[in-house]
C-alpha cells in the first residue's frame, strides 16, 4: 500500500506539470545566436531574393523606354563633320555634279526636330503604360515574397513548437515508465504494462528526431529566403500568441480594389495596347520634321573662300512624308494590336474574377481558422485533463496502460493541432494583408 500512495501522488503531481508545459504559450527558447522577427525576415528577403531584383531591374528598365521616348520628341542638337573627295575632270565640280568641287568640307551644327509625329508621340505615351505595368510586376513579386516569406517563417515556428511538444511528450512518455516500473516491482502491473509504456517511449523518442530534422528543413528552406549564405544559424521569434485582427469582409474587399498590383498591372496593360493602336494607326498619317544647319560647306575649312566671300552659314529645311502604299503592312499592324486588345481586356476580366475568388477563398479560411483557435486550445486542455485522469485511474488499478498511451498519444496531437491552428491563422490573415496591400 505504500508503494501504490507514492505511486499515486506522483500521478497527481505529474499531470499539473504537464498541464503547465503543455500550455498554449510557448517563447522561444534563449540562447540563439540570432533572433529573427517576421518584420526581419521580410526586409532580408527583399534584399536578396533575385525574383524581387529582376522584377525591379525590369520596371528601371521600362523607366529607361520611356526617357527615351520622350527625347524622341524632342529636338536633337548635333555636330556635322565631313569630308568629300570627288574624282577631277577639268571642271569645277569635279566627275560628281552635285559637289561643288573635288574638295567639299562641312562642319556644321545641326538641329532636327519633329513638327507632327503622331507616332512617335503614340509610342511614347505606349512606354508610359509599359513603366506602370512593370512597376506593378515588380510590387506584384514584392507581394508574392511577402506570401511565400510568411509561409516559411510560420512553418519554422510550427516545426519549433512541435519539437518542444515532442520534447515534452517524451519526458512524459519517460515518467510513464518509470511509473510502470515501480508499480512492476510491488507486483501490481504486469510485465507487458512495462514493455508497452517502453514502445511508447522509443517511439516518442523517434517523433522527437523527426521534428528535430524538420526544424533544421524548415530552417534551411526560410534561410535561402533571407541570407545569402543558407547556412547561417538563426531562429524564429514566435509571434504567434500576438493578437491579429481580421477586418470585414467589405473593408478587405475595398482595400483589394484599390491596392490590388494585379488589377493595376492588368489595367495598365490594357491602356498600353489600346495605346499600341494608336500608334500603329498613326502610319496612316503624314510626318512633318524639320532641320536647321549652322556652319561651313565649303572647298576649305576657312571663314572665307579665296574672294573674300563668307563660308560661314546656315540653312534650313523641312520635310513632309505623307505615307501612300505599303502592301497592307499598316492595315495588318492595326489589326493585330486590336487583337493584343483583346486579349488584356480578357485578361482584366479574369484577373478582376480571379482577385474576388481569392479574397472570398482567403477571407473564409482566415475566418474559420480564428473560430477554431479556440476550440483547439480547449482541446489541448482537455487532453491534458484526461491524462492527468487516466494516470489516476491507472494508479489505482481501474484501467489499462492502453488507454495512458491513448491520452498521452491525444494529448500530443491536441498540442500540435493548436499550433497547426495558430499558425494557420496567422497565414490566412497574412494572405488577406498582401492581397490587400496593407501588410
């Protein structure tokens, strides 16, 4: 009788300990060499991720299309210099008519610019949509980032919490045996009462590897996300007890409308091929283009020839070019940015579609998950009060050592299942918030 009394009030005790480990606030454990926050990995991310670089080498080189579209339009100053040799015949123009001698020197500055180019001016209000669709492209991977940094990050502070619950159920596992070893010993339990609470405690032991091995998976994967060197060690700032809002569903759906890079990038490439019409429809049209020299067309490089006549002087010219006949080439560049027309304004469409189906699909599993923290929380506690229970029973005879294992084996997955829980969450609304712009 003494031995089952101490048997009993290491049961007693035992489960309020567990009770206490098993609770739903888990920090991280002290000691790393570096803590990173979620904030932290996102920064580190945008700097060394090569998807987010070249999306953002794209929009500055779209940038650059549109400067020089713009200086298309512009007047252009330029420095003329030439020499003309032209084969003598005993005339003074030489074989060649339209020189004015076998020497012919020019030096002159020289400006041209375009009256009327409707499509140069088309082209260039074309790279203006190009630069907001790229600049779009490029928020758009920041924002894809953003989803798929959160989802590495939770899942490195779901590997770590699982590990400790691992931890913790291995030590309980431990207790549960040496439990079964003393009742053994004062011939209460039987031997097979032991050899099970031993399988229960070799397997805990295995779970507690393979978490091991998936916090260090978990790890690498976020660690190729935000360093350059993948092998750094560093651990993840559990945040997950912070309390998240989830907006209504009307401020998320006014919020994806107006912040959505999705919808700008589908709605700016609409405007550059209804653009791109206009500038293949401007074919059709005369150009008007003018130049202005300033200098020496001389048969010496000097201010004045050999009768004291000024070489230095200027001329001006203007040039209208009315197009007539092309085979069909601009009818068929017409036709062909009204199909490129087309198919952004389909695109739109479904991109608009696609967004309302997202936030719809988003909106009800953050919502759902936020309903279901806590019942898994009451979960976990009521695991943990059936254990503490069970182990009474079995301290006084009245159950078997299958059903300790059975609540041990419930206790750990109500543990992870609320974590499960936590962060699926915290990733719903994270989706919501990068759908939305806001986070």
């Amino acid at each position: 009788m003494p031995l089952r009394l101490a048997v009993a009030v290491l049961g007693l005790m035992y489960p309020f300990v567990a009770r206490a480990q098993a609770s739903p606030a888990q920090g991280v454990p002290d000691g790393g060499p570096l803590k990173i926050t979620l904030e932290d990995a996102l920064e580190r991310a945008r700097q060394n991720s090569p998807q987010l670089q070249s999306a953002t080498i794209s929009a500055q080189l779209a940038r650059e299309d549109r400067v020089q579209a713009k200086a298309g339009l512009l007047p252009t100053v330029n420095y003329f210099n030439q020499f003309i040799y032209t084969q003598p015949n005993g005339t003074l123009s030489g074989v060649f008519v339209a020189n004015d001698g076998p020497r012919v020197y020019n030096s002159q500055g020289l400006v041209h610019g375009d009256l009327y180019a409707p499509g140069k001016r088309a082209d260039y209000q074309r790279t203006i949509a190009a630069e907001a669709v790229a600049r779009a492209k490029a928020d758009l991977a920041a924002r894809g980032l953003i989803g798929t940094v959160v989802q590495s990050f939770y899942a490195l502070v779901a590997s770590e919490r699982k590990y400790r619950n691992t931890q913790q159920s291995m030590r309980e596992a431990q207790q549960f045996v040496d439990i079964t070893s003393k009742q053994e010993r004062g011939g209460e339990v039987a031997h097979s009462d032991v050899v099970k609470a031993q399988i229960q405690l070799e397997q805990r032991q295995r779970d507690t590897q393979e978490a091991d091995l998936a916090v260090e998976k978990s790890r690498i994967g976020l660690a190729v996300l935000i360093f350059a060197d993948y092998r750094k060690d560093f651990s993840a700032v559990d945040d997950l007890q912070n309390k998240t809002n989830l907006p209504s569903f009307t401020e998320i759906q006014s919020l994806a409308a107006k912040n959505s890079p999705e919808i700008r990038a589908a709605q700016a490439a609409v405007r550059q091929e209804q653009l791109g019409i206009s500038s293949a429809r401007s074919a059709y049209l005369p150009a008007l283009s003018f130049d202005y020299f300033f200098g020496i067309d001389a048969n010496q490089i000097a201010l004045y020839n050999r009768n004291h006549q000024n070489n230095l002087g200027s001329v001006v010219q203007a040039q209208l070019t009315i197009p007539v006949w092309n085979w069909g080439a601009t009818r068929s560049k017409v036709r062909q940015a009204e199909l490129h027309l087309q198919q952004a304004r389909v695109d739109l469409s479904f991109t608009q579609r696609q967004l309302l189906a997202n936030l719809d699909s988003f909106y009800k599993e953050a919502e759902l998950s936020r309903l279901q923290v806590d019942s898994l929380r009451h979960s976990a506690e009521l695991a943990a009060e059936s254990l503490k229970l069970t182990l009474l029973r079995y301290t006084a005879g009245e159950v078997s050592v299958l059903e300790v294992v059975d609540a041990q084996t419930t206790l750990t997955q109500a543990r992870n299942a609320y974590d499960d829980g936590l962060v699926r969450y915290r990733v719903g609304v994270a989706d919501l918030q990068t759908l939305t712009g806001t986070f």
